[in-house]
C-alpha cells in the first residue's frame, strides 16, 4: 500500500510540473506576441518604421490597436491579471501616441480667410469614372484638382467634359520616366503620370518650383488671389518591400514646402498614414492635415473595397506655410478606382 502512495504522489507531482511547463510556455509565446505587436504599434517612436515589414504594417496602427485591446480580455479568463494589465498598458500608450497627428478640434473659419476647394482623385491608371468625378467637381465646385495616375489624355477628356456645362479648367501633367521605383504590376502599362486641374481665374503658372517627386508630381503657382500661393499635386512611391528608402526619400523632397514664406498646398496620393514615420514627419514640421484640422482624420480612402474602418487614409491635403481652417472635408466613392475621393474646402487666412 506504502509504494503504492509513493507512486500515485510521484505521479501527481510529475503532472504538476507538466502543468506548470505549459502555462510557463503558454505565457512566453503571449509575451512573444505581445513584444511584437508592441513593436509595430511603437514603429515610429523606435525608428524600425525605415524597415519592412514595420514600414508596411505600422499603416494598420488603429486596427492593431482594437485588436490589442480585444486581446486584452483573454487573459481575463485565465485569471492572468499582470499579463491583461500589460496588454491593456500597450495598447493605451499606443492610442495616445496616435492622438497628436490623428486627432483635432475643428478648425474655424474666419471672415478674412480666402476659402478654396481643393480635391484629390486617384484614378487608378485612368480607370476611374470620368462622369462620376466631372459630377463631384461640379457639385463642389473646386478650384483645384488633384489627380494622382492621370495622363494628360484623360485629364484633357476630364477638362473637356466639364467644358461642356460651363465649367472651365486649364491643366499639366507630368509623366516622369519609368525607373526601378515603377510598381511591379503597372511596369507594363508605363510610367505614373499626374495631372494637376486649376481654374483659369486663379492664374496659375504650372512648374515654378520643380517639386521633385520620383512618381509624377507638377505644381502650379497661383497668382489670381490677393497674395501669391502655391500648390503641388503629389504622389510619392508606396513602400514596397526593398523600396523603404524611396518611400522615405520621396517625402523628405517635399518637407521645405511644410514652412514655406507663402502657403503651399501639397494634394495627391502621399501612400503614407498619418501613423507612418514620413508623414509625421512633415505634421511635424509644419505642414497642417486638413482632415485633421476638420475633426474627420480618421476618415479612409484605400481600398474602397472595404468598409471605411477597415481601410487606411493615404491621400491626403497637407498645408505649409498658412494657418488652417477646414470649412469642409469629405471622401467619395468613385468607381473604376481603388481610391476613395477627398473633397475639401480650406480657408487660407493670408489669402485675403
């Protein structure tokens, strides 16, 4: 009976130890886990926002973020307070993290600020509706037009389809040459081009600056306002894996026009968040979010294929040199592109 005992005891204790090894390793591979979300959602902080896949995944910091928080909950179950605390303090430090360039109290308009409408239009390699779009730029009636992958075929079929109800626009595009920046898929079609729209009563004088940009990129001096400003349609590349450095490059070209002597508006397709490294970069240096400034930056515009809070915002209106007030500020599905519209109306204090 004795070595019986002896033997149920050794066995008990074997299994407890058996036991105890798998929560150990239970709880190392959740901390494992844990340390890695934390490094995508503190990319920018860390600096591995220059590298793939950080560089990539740090757009999909809100997402990570609810995940995170959903996660939080599961050690609950197991009574692993320390481990739910941890995961609920990652998440939190996070959330706060993103509120400076995310986040906004809505901007006022004031009485002697020049108010402009300003769009951007990726049109997926001239994919996009041309009906669709000629109808948003009516409805909005804008000023300027932002158009991302546009060739000057399709921005002249765009002009003249607005010609036709009294809607008149003078336009540029620049087609730079095809590069090792070229996306993979599009290589065979040719380079991006991108087409700037100006009404012709605000003067514009397309390629004043020579806002560089390896995607197309043309700017335009505006003279038909009480104080000269400026405006450049934009694309920098997306960070493609082994083209981070591209990617951060592109936007660092256009970091001069963020304090800028006169406002400078910069409009297009920057294929960055506001979460990603680049372009806290240049909220950090004065350049103003005009989503953000209207209180609506968490709005999506890519892919238009999903539900807007599944998506990232990568077109934006950015601001240098000028305070901003954001009358308006919206997105617009339009079909045949994979990009959701943005539609604004930025009042401009030194305009007037």
């Amino acid at each position: 009976m004795g070595s019986l005992k002896i033997e149920n005891l050794s066995g008990s204790a074997s299994g407890d130890r058996a036991g105890a090894w798998k929560r150990r390793l239970r709880t190392a591979l959740y901390l494992c886990v844990l340390a890695g979300v934390a490094s995508l959602l503190w990319a920018g902080s860390l600096g591995a926002d220059l590298f793939a896949p950080w560089a990539q995944l740090s757009a999909l910091r809100p997402q990570l973020n609810v995940l995170v928080l959903l996660f939080a909950v599961v050690p609950l179950w197991r009574r692993r307070f320390v481990i739910s605390a941890l995961t609920l303090v990652t998440a939190l430090v996070s959330t706060i993290g993103m509120l400076p360039p995310t986040w906004g109290a809505s901007g006022s308009v004031s009485s002697g600020s020049g108010s402009v409408g300003i769009a951007v239009f990726n049109v997926s390699a001239d994919g996009a509706d041309l009906a669709e779009i000629a109808r948003e730029i009516r409805r909005a009636d804008l000023e300027v037009v932002s158009l991302p992958e546009a060739s000057r075929g399709y921005a002249g079929k765009l002009v003249d389809r607005l010609a036709r109800t009294g809607d008149e626009y003078v336009y540029e595009t620049h087609a730079p040459l095809v590069g090792d920046v070229e996306h993979p898929t599009r290589r065979r079609t040719g380079p991006y081009p991108t087409s700037l729209l100006v009404k012709p009563e605000l003067r514009p004088e397309f390629g004043t600056e020579k806002v560089a940009g390896s995607l197309g990129t043309i700017d335009a001096k505006i003279r038909g306002s009480a104080v000269t400003w400026h405006v450049a349609a934009v694309h920098p590349p997306p960070p493609l894996p082994g083209g981070t450095s591209g990617w951060w490059a592109s936007h660092s070209l256009l970091e001069e026009y963020c304090d800028f002597e006169r406002p400078f508006v910069l409009a297009g397709d920057f294929n960055s968040t506001l979460n990603q490294g680049p372009m806290r970069r240049l909220t950090s240096n004065g350049c103003t979010d005009v989503g953000r400034a209207a209180g609506t930056g968490l709005s999506t515009t890519w892919p238009s294929s999903l539900p807007e809070f599944l998506g990232i915002t990568i077109d934006h209106v950015l601001v240098g040199g000028s305070e901003v007030g954001a009358a308006d500020y919206r997105t617009v599905d339009i079909s045949g592109t994979d990009h959701r519209g943005v539609i604004t109306e930025v009042a401009l204090p030194r305009l007037n």
